[in-house]
C-alpha cells in the first residue's frame, strides 16, 4: 500500500490525536505501575490508609487522563474516517501507540481484578 495524502486539516487532527495518545501512554503506565503497588500493598497485609492513597493517586491520574481527552472530538472523528485508509507513518504510529495504551490498559485491568479478588479473600477471613 502506498502512502494517504491527507489534507493539512487531517494531519493536523491526527498529530494533535497522535500526542494525546502518547501523553495517556505515559500516565497509564504511571497508574500500572501504581496499580502493581497496590497489589503489593495488598498482599503483604499494609494498612488500609495507604492502599488507600494509592487508590486516591491513581483516580487523580485517571481524572486528568479523561479531562485531557475533552477538546479532541474531531480529531477523533477524522481518526474514525481515516483509520482503515492504506497506512502511512503517521497512521502506522497512532495504531503502535494504540496498541501500546490497549495492552498496558488491560495489564491494569488484570490487576484490578486480582486486587478484588485478594480484598475478598481478605473480607472472608474476616
């Protein structure tokens, strides 16, 4: 497949998206690692104050993820119309980077669950 020729427009949409994305990258690899402490936290019995904390720190990164994301609504859309167009360095680098923020959002997931379940586990033997 050859490159798209998008419009100055469209660039402009998907280079602004594009930073957005790799600016969310980098905080949810903050609420992974983050989220990892609290599993830590969890397992070795630490009082319920600092898991606490650690869930209070990762709410106020993912209140900033979501307040970064208002304005981008039709960078959005453009990504929406052009995402399937034959791929060039741009689109190549939005989908990397999609990938990227997919994978480390489903490593957060995981755990979560696994802290849900250690706090059962916790509540049982209580």
């Amino acid at each position: 497949m050859g490159p798209t020729s998008f419009t100055d427009v469209e660039r402009d949409a998907l280079n602004g998206l594009l930073g957005l994305y790799e600016r969310e990258r980098t905080m949810y690899a903050e609420v992974l690692e983050l989220t990892r402490n609290q599993v830590v936290s969890v397992r070795a019995g630490k009082d319920l104050e600092d898991i606490r904390g650690i869930f209070e720190r990762k709410r106020r990164m993912l209140d900033m993820i979501a307040n970064m994301e208002t304005g981008f609504e039709e960078a959005k859309a453009v990504w929406e119309r052009l995402r399937y167009a034959p791929e060039d360095e741009l689109t190549r680098r939005i989908k990397d980077c999609l990938r990227q923020l997919g994978a480390t959002i489903e490593e957060v997931l995981n755990l979560e669950a696994e802290t849900d379940r250690l706090f059962m586990a916790v509540a049982e033997a209580v």
